[in-house]
C-alpha cells in the first residue's frame, strides 16, 4: 500500500508501507514486559516481525530501550486465547464447588479421628 504525502507546492513524495517480507505478509506479535522481578509480564503492545527472533529483537529496541523492562515476551497474535470477562456467566463460581472443601465431606465412623 502507498500513500501520496504532499511534501511542498507541486511536489509529491511516496511512502510505501507493507507488511510484506519476500511476498509473505508478516504477523502480528503481543509483547509483554516485566518491569522488575517478581512482578507479572504487562501486555505493553503489539508489532509485525517476520520470526520470533524478529520480532523479539524489535520488541526489545521498541519497548525497553530505556531499561523500562528485565524482561520480554512476544507471542504471535493468533496463538493467545483469553477468557472474556462476558463469558463468566458459563461458569460456576468456586464458592459453589463444595466438593473443594473439606467440611463438604463426612469422616465415616470407622476412620476414627482425622
């Protein structure tokens, strides 16, 4: 795709934007950042690469060249599944899975104390 980008009176200069590499287009990739240890990874945005090591290395030049992260995670767009907040409905609420507590449960006679 190309765009026409007025640059003075009567001229015109061509930018060309792809994400194409050697006719195949490149993916998205999520990157997640961990500010210091001991802290979860942060979805912090996203980019297209052509690899993994690509798009690890631009991720790394793009969203931590302040030192901002220790470290970094890219993940291809299409392989990261979420749960929706909507869908909670589905399912069951812990509270209410009293096989998970033990007082849902009798100790029989014969076991004596536990």
């Amino acid at each position: 795709m190309s765009y026409d980008v007025p640059v003075a009176p009567g001229e015109k200069a061509e930018i060309e934007e792809t994400t194409e590499l050697s006719g195949e287009s490149w993916p998205m990739w999520e990157v997640f950042v961990r500010a210091r240890r001991g802290i979860s990874h942060v979805h912090i945005g996203s980019l297209h690469a052509a690899d993994a090591e690509t798009a690890l290395e631009n991720a790394r030049d793009v969203y931590t060249r302040r030192g901002e992260g220790v470290s970094v995670w890219v993940v291809r767009s299409s392989e990261v599944h979420a749960f929706e907040p909507e869908a909670a409905a589905d399912y069951v609420e812990a509270n209410e899975k009293v096989y998970r507590l033990a007082t849902a449960y009798e100790i029989p006679e014969e076991v004596g104390q536990m």
